[in-house]
C-alpha cells in the first residue's frame, strides 16, 4: 500500500502556486459583483423595466431552440454513424465534426451572404418563377431569431455528437444484443435502450453547446437578436454605462451556474454509461440497404453541407476575389496580431494547467481541490462577461503604476497591461485554461504514482520528479493541450473586441467588422483563415481511436474541461 509522502517545501510551492492560480481566475469575477452593485440604484430599476426582461427572453428562446436543434442532430447523426453500416459511414464518422472549424460568428457572416435578398438562393428564386420584388413571394428572414438558431445550431452540433457518440460507442455490446433476443427492433433499442443510457452524455453535450451559444455576440449581432450579450456589448459601448453592463453581465453569470448545474447533474448517472468493462466489444451495427441506407447517407451529410460546405465554399469564392490582399501589410500584420496573441495565450494556459495538475497529484485534499475545480470554469464565462471582470482591475493597476511612476520618476508609463494586450491574453487563459487543463490533467491520470515514488526514492524533489518524469511522458498531451487552446484563442470574438489594444485588428476582429459593414469580400480571407486554422483540432478529434472516446468519457474528461 503506498502512502503519500510528507509536504515538502518544493511541494507547498505548488500548492501555494495553485491557489494564487485559482485566485486570478476568479478575480474578474469578484470584479463583476462589486462593479455591479456600484451604480445608483435607479440603473439597476431601469434595466429591469426596459432591457434585462427582453433580452433575457430572447437569450432563454435561443438557446431553447439551440438545445433543441444541436441535440435532435447531435444524437441522430452519433447513433447513425455508430449503429448502422451504410455506404460513407466511415468518412462521415469524423466529417461531422468538421463545422466545429467555423466559428458562429463567420457561418453567420455567410448565411446573410447566401439567403439575404440579394443573394444566390433568392435571386435563382425569382429567375425560376419570375418573381419581380420580395413582395411577389415569401421568404424566410435569415436576420431573425429563428436565423440565429438555424446558424448556431449548424455549427454546434458536433459537441453533442461528441459525446453522444462516445457514450453509444461504450454502451455494452452483451446489453443491446440481449434486447435484440428479446425482440427488440431498431427504434425500440434506440428508444428504450441506447437513448436513456446516453442521457449523461447529451446533457453535456447540450450544455457545452449552450454555454458556447451564450457566449456568441457575432452571429447575433449580425441577425439583429437582443440576447443578454448583445445587451452588456450594447449597454457598455454604444450607452457608455460600464455598471449596467456588469449588471446584465451579473444576470449572464447566474444563467452560467446555471448550465454548470444542469451539467454536474446531467453526469451523476454517467457511471451507468458503461457496461462491460475495458473488455467489452463494440456493439453490433445494423445493415442498412436500399432507401433506408440513402436516408441515413441524407441525414448525415445535411448537416455538414450546412454547418461547413456551403460557408466554406462562399468564403472560398469571394476570397478568390482578394488574392492580392493576400500578403498586403495590413493583412500580414492582423496574421501576426492573431498567431501572437494566441501562442502566447496557448502556452501560458499550458504551463497554468500543468502546475494545477501537478499540485493536484501531489495533494488532492484541503482547499486546494476546490480551487483547482473553481479556476476551471473560466470556459463557462462568457467573453463580454470576462472582458468587463478584467478592465476594471487592470485600469486601476493601470492607473495607480502610472501615478507612482510619474510622481517618483517623472516616467509615464500610461496603459501598460491593457495597451499592450496583456489583458487580452489574460482573458483568454481564463477562458480556454479549462480546454488545456482537461488534456493535462487526463494525461497525469495515465501515469502511476510508482513512478513518483521511484523517482522520490531516488533523491529527486518533485520539481525534478515532473521536469525529469512527468513532462517527457506527457510531451504528446502538452502538444495537443497547446494546439486546442491556440486555435480557441485565434477564434475568440467577444473578449477580444472589448479587450483589443487601440489599432489593433486580429482575424476575428477584422472579419466582425468587415461583416457589421456588410464588406463581405473583405471579410472572406481572415474568415478563410480562421476556418483553415480551425480544421486543425478537429482533425486531431478525428484521428482519435474509439478507445480514447471511452476513457475521456469514464474519466469525465468531456464536459467544459474537454
């Protein structure tokens, strides 16, 4: 029986480093509450007269139809692909996470591009029967709510898909071949069988997608749709009212605990995901011929010719059109802004995730197991309600650095953290450090703790045990680690319009600004970009054997820290 060894010196600092971690990342948030509640109390009687009760209908409708349509598809597509053999299912088995590439905000971009009036599908509309006006025919409205619900869900599906399709995937093969003896026919074990014991998996599924779909201010502010992060965008920005957006930001964090609640209770019966054991075999597929094989082949590939083709090939066409912009300055220059930002942002939050990780291993008792758990839900925050928690603390440093500097040194040292992006990069650890620290954590859960102890024994200090041990074994779960929280990084909107340095454009910024100019031929390259970058973790998502599907899944590696 091993025991755990006493806490050294080198071993505090690890836990001491952990909390003072932990301690940043709830920083914005202890920010939002009290700016919250310092505004006069008629603001916060304004907002619930006028905008707190339509935008948190309009929020609550979204994501109803968003959860609603992310997980008819997710679960379709995931039960089709893993179930039924027909022609295509392997490729389709990792296309269907190919709209995760485009961001909601440039799938919304294109979809006012391709349905609006003046575009291919209604202009073929009025070619084919004649059609003078938009008085002359009806049409559904793409800058609408039900646009918004139609884009977002086409893009986040594949998070629900995921999921789903991992807990099909470890459902034990002996459980639905016993129903099959029973006479169960196919909708009987989709229904009664396989649907309840993957209801874990959807919950977390649809509550990523929703917590994505709260964050999104792109997609909505194209369609026209007041949702709550509109309304913080709007109140801050364009009504110059910082307090009553942290008052609507204050609304947005209770619909956040929210989600992570129904998402903790979605995964209290995920033990009953498995039934076999590490020696259990895949489940028997049904065949599929004639028309039911040519519906499930439509099914599939509907949704990525939506959430994908269709966007990725507008983007193609008018990008083709602005090739020479192709490596002008300043195009060259928002690439560089991007790639920077994100790398830097990327390795920090994998140097952050290693050093919870590792003081976790050492000592998962005390505080310090809460503190690692509560700097993990950075991913559940939306960006506008991060980049508001982050101004205020980082101005007054700002300011108080500069009052000092001048007074002692006759130096000026103006915004030094938020002029020079460092607030920028500090959102985006706080918000991504969870996507990083599920690979790392999942990594040092794969090394036994005899290793620690040989390696103790041996004279080594646990900082030569984790430089010497640790970080050579988990060189491949650092590089993947660093590869999704960079390209998370190169996609984030909300966070890096409010928190960007004066003049400073990256690939995001430029294509949300573009897009709100309806400049659409100017904002296809970056967009393109964007998606490009984007493919990269989802081909690693697809690489991924079924056995990885099944150990993230048993170790509740999927969920917001995935």
């Amino acid at each position: 029986m091993l025991r755990t060894p006493t806490l050294t010196f080198a071993d505090r600092f690890w836990q001491v480093a952990a909390l003072l971690i932990a301690s940043l990342v709830l920083l914005p948030l202890g920010a939002i509450v009290v700016i919250a509640f310092t505004p006069a109390t008629e603001v916060w009687v304004h907002l619930l007269r006028t905008v707190l009760p339509g935008a948190t209908q309009t929020t609550l409708l979204l994501m109803l139809g968003v959860g609603l349509t992310t997980g008819v598809t997710g679960v379709l597509t995931a039960w089709l692909v893993t179930m039924c053999n027909f022609p295509g299912r392997r490729i389709l088995d990792w296309a269907l996470l190919v709209p995760l590439a485009v961001p909601t905000y440039i799938v919304a971009f294109a979809y006012v591009e391709i349905l609006d009036y003046t575009g291919p599908v209604q202009s073929l509309i009025r070619d084919i029967f004649g059609f003078k006006t938009s008085r002359d025919y009806w049409f559904p409205e793409i800058r609408s709510l039900g646009g918004a619900i139609f884009v977002m869900g086409a893009v986040l599906y594949p998070y629900v898909y995921l999921t789903t399709r991992a807990s099909f995937l470890i459902q034990s093969a002996s459980t639905l071949d016993v129903s099959r003896t029973l006479g169960a026919s196919p909708y009987g074990l989709f229904f009664r069988i396989a649907l309840p014991l993957a209801r874990p998996a959807i919950a977390i599924g649809v509550s990523l997608a929703l917590m994505e779909c709260l964050n999104d201010i792109g997609a909505v502010t194209f369609f026209g749709v007041k949702t709550l992060t509109f309304s913080v965008y709007d109140t801050w920005l364009n009504r110059s009212s910082l307090g009553g957006a942290a008052q609507l930001a204050l609304a947005m964090l209770l619909m956040v605990f929210l989600l992570l609640w129904l998402e903790r209770f979605g995964r209290r019966k995920q033990r009953f995901d498995s039934g076999g054991g590490s020696k259990q075999r895949p489940p028997t597929r049904f065949d599929l011929n004639g028309w039911q094989a040519a519906l499930a082949l439509v099914l599939c590939l509907t949704p990525i010719l939506v959430g994908f083709v269709a966007p990725g090939l507008l983007l193609a066409d008018r990008a083709s059109r602005r090739l020479d912009d192709l490596f002008s300055d300043g195009f060259l220059q928002t690439v560089w802004n991007s790639f920077s930002l994100a790398a830097v942002a990327a390795l920090l939050t994998v140097v952050i995730s290693v050093s919870l990780a590792y003081a976790l291993r050492l000592n998962s008792k005390g505080p310090l197991k809460m503190a690692v758990r509560l700097a993990s839900i950075g991913y559940a925050i939306p960006g506008t309600v991060l980049a508001i928690g982050i101004l205020i603390p980082l101005a007054n440093f700002d300011n108080f650095l500069d009052a000092r500097m001048e007074s002692w040194f006759n130096i000026n040292t103006g915004l030094l953290l938020l002029g020079s992006g460092t607030g920028l990069v500090y959102a985006y650890v706080v918000r991504f450090l969870a996507v990083s620290y599920g690979q790392v954590e999942g990594g040092f859960g794969r090394i036994t703790p005899h290793l620690d102890m040989a390696s103790r024994t041996l004279g080594r200090n646990s900082g030569q045990t984790l430089t010497q041990v640790h970080l050579p074994i988990l060189k491949p779960v650092l590089l993947s680690a660093a590869l999704l929280s960079f390209v998370d990084c190169m996609k984030e909107l909300p966070a890096t319009i409010l928190l960007r340095p004066f003049n400073f454009e990256t690939l995001a910024t430029t294509v949300f600004e573009a897009a709100s100019r309806e400049a659409f031929e100017e904002a296809a390259l970056p967009s393109l970009a964007i998606v490009l970058v984007g493919l990269i973790p989802v081909i690693y998502l697809a690489r991924s054997s079924a056995s990885s599907f099944r150990t993230k899944l048993s170790t509740r590696q999927i969920g917001p820290a995935t």
